[in-house]
C-alpha cells in the first residue's frame, strides 16, 4: 500500500466512500465500526507525549495524502457517532506478516514492509533506529482483535480503539527477520543509498515504495501511538500480542 496516488483517488476512496457508508448505516439503523489507521497520528506539534484512544485533534499535521484522507473520514465518523450514530473507530497499527506462517499480502513490493526488508536485504544496510520505530502489527492477530472488539458487549460508542503490536522487536530480531547480512547505518545514509541507487533505476518499485514512504523509516514521530487502554479490554477478550522473538522461536 501506499501513501500516495493521483490528485483525487485518495479523497474518493476515504472521504466520500465514508460518506456513503455513513448514510448507508443510518438508514439501516446499523452500528458502524470505521477501519483507521495509526497513521491519523501525524505528526504531533509536541516533541513529546501519548496520542491515545481519547485523542483526535490534537493539532497535528501529515507528511501524505494518505494519512490526511483518514484523519478527515475519521473526523466525519465521529461527527456522525456524536450525533447518535451507533459505532466506533478501529485504529490499525502496521499490518505486516501472519504471525503463524509468515506469509505476507499478495501485494508485494507494494506493501511498505515488504519493500522495506527487500530493500534491507539487497543493500545489506539497516537503519540503526529500526527497532525503535518497527510495529509488527500481525494481520492475524489484528483480525482477530477487531473481530472480538466488534463483537464485545458493551463497547462504547464514539470511541477509538488502538490495535497495534506493543511488542518492539530487537535489532537482533529485525537481522533475523532480513534473513541477510546487514550492517546497521544512520537512517539518513540509508536514505542515501536508496536515492543514489533510485536515480540510476527509477523502476525499482521496492526503492520508490520506501522513498516515498520515509517517515515510516527515517524519523521518530514526536509522540508515541499508545494501544495500553484497547489492548487491556483485548487481553480480557482473549486476544495477546506475540512477541516478536517469540516468532522467531517457532521457525
């Protein structure tokens, strides 16, 4: 997936698709649950702090057309929740691999994870704050947590739900996960390589997708994502998060 695409695609699909689908539960009288992202984060005007479950504007401000389309669709489900509409907001972390087979999505190098550990793995380079930054939000394991929060009683309305991996993987763990030899570099000398090598192969379509997707890489946003609240309310409903090296284990 990525977080660009001609003038207007993106505003179609998560503008003025949600308002179809909110008009849509309305005159069926139906509960809506809103598929977000993390990315309605930004990037915060504070160098520090939480963005939690309680957050919506705090001021924030985006780097791609993507994340800005989710934050306005997001605006208007909670418009829509605030006025007696039935529903709640899922926020996903980084959807990246099954956690029990390792199989990743169909869409290849498009999916940024997917092009990123290519990337790592052909350039032999790995950006020295990786492993502060990684989610490894596992598909399976998000699957089966907005599942149960959709079916939970009692779940509040006009509430956002944080479903991100708590778990931070190592450096040790991410080496494993490359499965190649890498060295750990500087997050702007790795930006380097990819522009120096993207200049002579424009068609890389891994290179393009990381490049156009650096911030998922290259800088620490200025607060964290916090899931504490949504992932003790999963715990209860029976839903754990591996542990990254836990994976690794199995294998």
């Amino acid at each position: 997936m990525s977080h660009f695409a001609a003038p207007g695609t993106i505003d179609a699909r998560n503008l003025r698709a949600v308002e179809n689908v909110i008009d849509l539960a309305r005159h069926a009288s139906a509960r809506l649950f809103h598929v977000s992202t993390s990315q309605v984060m930004g990037v915060p005007p504070e160098e520090s702090g939480i963005y939690g479950e309680l957050c919506r504007d705090v001021g924030q401000s985006f780097l791609d057309q993507y994340s800005h389309s989710k934050f306005e669709s997001e605006k208007q489900c909670f418009e829509a929740f605030d006025s007696g509409l039935h529903g709640a907001a899922l926020r996903l972390g980084n959807l990246c691999f099954d956690s029990r087979t390792g199989a990743m999505a169909q869409t290849g190098l498009a999916n940024t994870y997917a092009a990123l550990i290519n990337v790592i793995a052909r350039f032999g380079s790995i950006p020295d704050n990786l492993a502060e930054i990684t989610d490894l939000s596992y598909v399976d394991t998000a699957a089966h947590a907005v599942s149960a929060l959709v079916h939970a009683p009692m779940l509040p309305d006009s509430h956002s739900f944080h479903i991100m991996n708590p778990h931070r993987p190592s450096m040790e763990t991410l080496h494993a996960l490359v499965s190649a030899p890498c060295r750990q570099v500087p997050s702007s000398a790795f930006r380097s390589l990819l522009e120096s090598h993207f200049t002579e192969h424009p068609d890389d379509v891994a290179v393009r997708n990381c490049l156009l997707n650096a911030h998922v890489w290259q800088d620490r946003y200025g607060a964290q994502f916090s899931a504490r609240e949504t992932n003790s309310l999963l715990a209860d409903l029976g839903v754990h998060w591996p542990e990254p090296a836990s994976l690794l284990a199995q294998a």
